[in-house]
C-alpha cells in the first residue's frame, strides 16, 4: 500500500503540472512527494517497516534490521504496488500522460544512473 501511494502520488503531480503548464512550483512538486511519504509512514510504517522501495529493504537486510528469507516477498509486493499505481494513473490520466517520464538517450545511462543512486543515498541516510 504504501509503495502505491508514494508512486501514484509523487507521478500523478507531475501529470497534474505537465497539464497545467508548469503551475506547481519545484517546492509544491516536492512537497507533495514528502507529504506522501510522510503519511505512508506514519500510518503503516509500524505494520511493515516503511519499505517504501526495494532498496530501503535491501539496506535493512544488509544492516541485519530485516531477514533476507523476507527480502523477495517484499520487493514483489513492491514492484506489484508500482504497476498498480501505473496501471491507475493511466487510467485516470490516459489522454495526457507523459508527465513522469523520461528515458536516458545513449550515452546518458551512467549520468541516470548516478543520480538514482545518489538520491537513494539520500533517501537511506536519512
């Protein structure tokens, strides 16, 4: 549930500004991301440990906070809750969906990659 609800939230704001023009600000864009994120936790983080995206699980295994046994289950649980809230989104927002998206050209895979690992970092040391 909670992977599902930072996915389709964080995506459809992006959707929603696409529509609009650009009318929500970097802080709106963020903030309803964070808000998101912040909601999912409080709410079910003591059910299941607020792994909110596979490499928050596999940082728990690996620090010894989570078994392993337990990591493939949750990450299917998690790629199951993204493909839900991508199949939702474009159901509701099939005629203007683009918002959200973008694919590296060529030579940039190393560069996407860079940045998804260090924002994840982020993400972890926090």
């Amino acid at each position: 549930i909670g992977t599902l609800i930072l996915i389709f939230a964080g995506t459809a704001t992006a959707i929603v500004n696409q529509k609009t023009q650009g009318s929500e600000t970097l802080i709106g864009l963020a903030a309803s991301t964070g808000l998101a994120v912040t909601i999912v936790i409080l709410s079910t983080g003591h059910i299941s440990g607020a792994h909110l995206n596979p490499s928050v699980t596999i940082a728990f295994a690996a620090l010894k906070h989570f078994p392993w046994k337990h990591v493939p289950v949750y990450i299917g649980a998690q790629v199951m809750a993204s493909l839900c809230a991508a199949f939702a989104l474009k159901a509701i927002f099939h005629p203007i969906m683009g918002g959200g998206v973008t694919v590296p050209s060529g030579d940039q895979y190393g560069q996407a990659f860079a940045l998804e690992f260090i924002i994840t970092f982020n993400l972890m040391f926090v």
